[in-house]
C-alpha cells in the first residue's frame, strides 16, 4: 500500500480546504483539522445530528481523484438509530460515525451550519425609471347580454384595446380555462398582467386578477460561480422587498469553472447534475424572499438572471464542454427570454425569465450586467470595471470604444488553494495590519468588531473562532508582509528575518509567516504567496492587454465588483500589483453591480435594448490568443510590477527599496533596481 493509498485525499467543499488523513479517520476530525466548519453539539455520539455530510461521487479530473459513497465506511448502528428516531435526508452520513476509506469530495450541507459562508451581495438604493416589461390594468369589463354573443374573453381584450389600447392581445393558454370563473369572482372587474418585452411584441396577457391588484413583483438574480444573490422588487414602485443570497452549490463539483466543465465531460450525468442543483439552490432562494417579502411565488411575474457563460449555460441546461477550450464557442450569445417554469422555477404561471447576453466565450451575462450599471460605454472617461471571482471579467471603455476580457485568476482570492484560506465566514480573518518595525500582526475577523489588539476581541471570537483567511485577508496579508519587508516584490519570505521575529517560521526550504497561534495555527506560506501572484499576474496581465488594445498608459476610473470587490481594500489592491496605478480617490467598490444591471433590466426594458445593443458593439479580446499577454504575465508576478511605475500610489504609500532574497535554490533575482518617482 502506497502512502496515498493509506491516506485518501479528501476535499470539504464549499470552503475548498483539503488535506491527506489515515484510512479510519472520522470524517468530523478530518473537518476539524482543517478547519473547516462542522457543527457537532454531542461530543460525537451521533444524537444532535448536526454534523451532516454528504459525498459527491464522481471523477475530478483537476485533482486526480475519483469519490465515490463507498470510500466512506457503510453506515453504522448510531447512524442507524439517529435514522430511526429523527430521520436523515437521503445522501446525509453523520460525520462523527462515518470514516475515510478512500479519497473523498466531502459537501457540508449549508442547511446544517451555523456559521456558513457570508453571502454579501446587497442590493444598491439607486432609483431607476420604471418601464417594466409587465403592467397591471385595471379594466371593468362589459356583462354578458343574449343580444351581443361575444365571447366572455374577448370582451376582456376589448375593455384592454378600449382602455390601455392593447390591441391584437395573445392569451397565455393557462388562462383560457378560468376567464370565466375569475371574471364573476370579480363582478366584471379585473385586473390584467400584460407583458410585453419589445415594443414590436404582440402583448400578452399572462395573469389575471379579480378586482384591482395594485402589486406586482419581479426577481433579479445573479448566478456568480460561488455565490447566488437574489433580490425580490416590486413591478409598480420599484422598491427592493428582500434580498438573500446562497453560496453557489456547485462548488461540490469544482471551486472553479474549468473544474466544473471538467466535471461534465468526465461524469455522464455531469450537467444535469449541476443544472438541477443551481435550480434547486435558486428555487430555495425564491422562497427566501417571499417569505421576507410578505408575498406569494404566483406573485412573482417576471425574472432577470444573470451569470458567467458557464453559469449561464448550466442554469439554462445548456453543456458547456465547448467553453473548455479554443474558440471557446457559447451555445448562445443573445439574450434568452422564456417561460420560467420551463427552466424548473415555477413561480406564476405566467412569470417569463429574462437571462442577459453573453459578451464572449468567457465574458458572461454577468459582465454585460456590470456593464449596464456602472456605464462605461455612456461617459468620456477610460473606466476599468473588474470583476474579480475565480474567473475575472474585465472591462475597458468609454462611450467612444469598449474592450473586454476574462483573465483565469483561479480561487485563491476566494479562500480555495491557500494553506489557511477560507471563504468569508464568521472567524475568517478578512483584514490585517504588520508593524514594521516588530513584524507583529493585528487583524480584524469576520463576525468581531474589535481588532485582535482591542479589548473585547478575545469575548467576541470566543463565539466565532478564528478559523481561517478569507479573500480580502489574503490581499491585505500578503500586501502587508511585502510593505513591512517580510518578502520582496519577488514575493520569497526573507528568512534572515528569523532571527528578529518568531514570526517567520521556516517551512522545509523555504519560510512562512505566522498570523495567529491559536487552536487555528493560520500562517501564510511561500506556496500562498506564489499562488496569488499567480492569480494576481493573471489578472493585471488581462488588463495591460486592453490597456494596449485601447493606446492607453493609465486609466481615469477603476470599479471593483462583485462581493469580492466590495470588501477589498482598494490601496492593498494597488500594492499588490492587482489593478493599475490610478488615483485611489478614484477607485472605488461598485458592489453588486451585475445584481445592479440584473434589476436595471427588470424594471426598465429599456434597459434590455441598451445592453443588447452595447454587447453587439464590445469587442472581446481573447488574452489566450495574444502574444503579449506572457510578457505582462511575467512583469506583474512581481509586486507591485517589474516594470510599471505606480506614482499615484506612492504619494499615499511607502513602497519598499527594492532586495534581493534568495529563493529556494539559494539564488536570488538580478533586476536592476528603478526608482518609484
């Protein structure tokens, strides 16, 4: 037996931690080690019930292994009696009584967690003009008279042609059946919903009401490959009525999107698979905001969904196995306008779903969505919009011309591929401060409101521990260690400072950096540091491109979106050499700024028109295709830039003199030393 064989990989999703355990290891002490998050409230005796998993069986070609129920141990006498006496979902196992018998991927049920994954994607307060593709009309409809044998229905669409001057309307066929009934309930008074995208539509009348209904609501959501926000808007008055949000249950399949269309092509049922569990998680979602809203699901009329091309495809039922390589080719590009329940959300009868186009292969309905809102393509400066996820989209323009592309930055910044990474979760450290001068951390976690240094941090994180970094953590750690001269913009940790601090731990042949010594030992190593160079060079490599596609040497506006934007600190983003040298002033968090354009599109139609008309005209660069994306590739690895001068940034921030440290080889770089004038 090889020492694989006696210590299965097992992989916990959504947090993305792994790690290799002994055959016979509890699954809960596999979580435990790692630190991910499986409440357990009976000491492991298999009553409270609370340590619930799953395993999700299938090939993941991206880690080499295969996971399948058999590779935990079969169920035991105290998963039976729990199963006898209170129940367990088909697919659960009690990790406290299961045992690893070969590799796994490990799904913890957010239903069973307490401090589960912060989903902070709210909706902005911004005021749009209202011209919904749904309307509610009111019309008293003419009784019927033996002289005049018209039909009950058709005198209804007269009323409308009289009253709202809807002529030649179509009639959803659910509704043929109980005109009749719905008109006497209403003693001849009803009200109509009528939709009509396009101007060039016939309108169709789709609900129908007794009496006046002066309320109707619509959904917006966005389908972020980790993260599901959805917020519940009223039709008339335009007002948010509850928003929620989910982490994205797809992760199970892979924490990145190759991961995924990976997933489909080595597993038969792969797409469906994911299809129904991203509608499962949306259904979930739907009625989240109805119960927050007050409302009924038949009183959602329409729906705007917005998502990557991948996520787009799958929530559509589409396969995206042509997305996994050259050219890159999507199923669909325009826009996609269909009856809700024929895409498993029942809702309404005749509730229609909206899903914005595609700009590219890899620049989705999401982008086109960010683009909407913050409106590159209507103002005369150079605005930069990225969103950062594992799969960033980029976007460079202004009203004269807009570029845009996806840069493959992975999930590191999300927690995933980082030796203490997490994602955002109560206990999650998400930011970090090092003293120069005696390299000691203070940080600030998830769900603490005071400072590691403050009094009352050590109360507060009793309640939620300090289990991990998350992405905002990560930038400002590794942001954090470069200032305060931990490493060089080579990114290599200066062991030499071993001497000066218990801090830099050494770590084989290289060092790590201690942040908290705790039942957590988080520490950020050189492995973490490479992986978000990598993701970061990935990243500002995509955006040099467009800069050179545009003739440009700076940008005026930079907007960060997404959840992950909104919580990273623009200054350690410029220090880490993740966006270009700009006025800091001038870069700020634009939110969910597709979950903004999402609702745009639901409120306005006209807002339909004005995306599908800007998507025809951006053009899409294809960074795997440019010559030039390896040498900025290799120029942003270091921090902030091998050769880009950040004068902005270094009127608010002390950049380090550049050194030299040697790496694991023992030889260090040979760069010519440049000024930060």
């Amino acid at each position: 037996m090889n020492a694989n064989t006696a210590h299965p990989l097992v992989l916990f999703m959504p947090s993305g931690k792994r790690g290799r355990f002994p055959v016979g290891t509890p699954v809960l002490d596999a979580a435990r080690q790692l630190g991910v998050y499986v409440e357990s409230v009976c000491g492991g005796r298999a009553t409270c019930g609370r340590c619930q998993v799953s395993v999700q069986e299938g090939n993941f070609a991206k880690h080499g292994i295969t996971s399948s129920d058999d590779h935990l141990s079969p169920v035991g006498p105290k998963e039976e009696r729990y199963d006898r006496v209170r129940g367990l979902p088909e697919g659960r196992r009690l990790s406290c009584s299961a045992q690893i018998l070969g590799d796994l991927v490990i799904d913890v049920p957010q239903d069973t967690v307490i401090n589960a994954q912060v989903v902070r994607k709210a909706a902005d307060e911004r005021v749009f003009d209202r011209n919904a593709a749904v309307r509610m009309c009111y019309v008293e409809v003419e009784e019927p008279d033996m002289e005049k044998p018209l039909g009950d229905l058709d005198r209804l669409k007269a009323a409308l042609a009289a009253d709202w001057h809807f002529d030649e309307i179509d009639v959803d066929f659910h509704l043929i059946p109980k005109v009749q009934q719905i008109l006497r309930k209403g003693e001849w008074k009803v009200t109509a919903a009528i939709h009509r995208d396009r101007d060039d539509d016939r309108p169709r009348l789709i609900a129908l009401y007794p009496g006046l209904k002066n309320e109707a609501y619509g959904i917006a959501c966005d389908i972020g490959s980790t993260t599901i926000a959805m917020h519940l808007s009223s039709l008339l008055s335009g007002r948010t009525v509850a928003s929620a949000g989910t982490s994205n249950p797809q992760i199970r399949f892979g924490e990145d999107l190759m991961s995924r269309v990976s997933y489909v092509m080595m597993n038969p049922d792969g797409r469906e698979a994911m299809t129904a569990a991203v509608r499962e998680a949306l259904n979930g979602l739907i009625d989240r905001v109805c119960e927050q809203g007050g409302v009924s699901r038949t009183d959602i009329l329409d729906s705007v969904f917005v998502g990557n091309p991948i996520m787009h495809h799958l929530f559509l039922g589409i396969d995206p196995t042509e997305l996994g390589g050259a050219p890159f080719a999507l199923a669909v590009s325009g826009a996609v306008d269909v009856k809700s329940a024929d895409i498993g959300l029942p809702m309404n009868e005749g509730t229609r779903a909206y899903v914005l186009p595609c700009i590219a292969g890899h620049v989705g309905a999401d982008a086109a969505a960010a683009t909407l809102s913050e409106g590159p393509h209507r103002q005369d400066e150079m605005m930069l919009m990225v969103d950062i996820g594992t799969n960033a989209e980029i976007v460079l323009g202004n009203s004269a011309r807009v570029v845009a592309a996806s840069s493959p930055t992975g999930p590191a910044f999300e927690g995933a591929e980082i030796s203490s990474g997490q994602r955002a979760a109560p206990g999650a450290i998400e930011r970090v401060r090092i003293d120069p001068e005696t390299l000691e951390p203070r940080f600030r976690v998830i769900g603490v409101e005071p400072w590691s240094d403050e009094t009352g941090f050590a109360e507060g994180a009793a309640a939620t521990g300090v289990t991990g970094i998350c992405g905002s953590g990560i930038i400002e750690v590794v942001a954090e260690m470069y200032l305060a001269g931990i490493i060089s913009e080579d990114g290599v940790v200066d062991g030499s400072l071993a001497a000066r601090s218990p801090r830099i731990l050494p770590n084989g042949r290289t060092f790590s950096y201690l942040v908290h010594d705790g039942e957590q030992r988080i520490t950020v190593t050189q492995n973490d540091i490479r992986a978000i160079q990598l993701a970061k060079a990935a990243l500002y490599a995509g955006v040099k491109l467009l800069m050179d596609k545009q003739g440009i040497g700076n940008v005026d506006r930079i907007g960060l979106a997404g959840a992950f934007g909104t919580f990273i600190d623009p200054k350690y983003a410029m220090v880490l050499g993740l966006i270009p040298d700009c006025d800091l002033a001038r870069v700020k968090s634009v939110g969910n700024a597709a979950g903004t354009g999402a609702r745009m599109c639901l409120l306005n139609r006209g807002y339909r028109r004005e995306i599908e008309d800007t998507v025809r005209k951006i053009e899409k660069i294809e960074t795997a295709l440019e010559p030039k994306f390896q040498e900025h590739f290799v120029a942003a690895m270091a921090l902030p830039n091998k050769v880009d001068a950040f004068p902005q940034l270094s009127t608010v921030v002390t950049l380090p003199e550049r050194k030299v440290i040697a790496d694991a080889s023992g030889e260090g770089g040979r760069r010519r030393r440049r000024s930060r004038d």
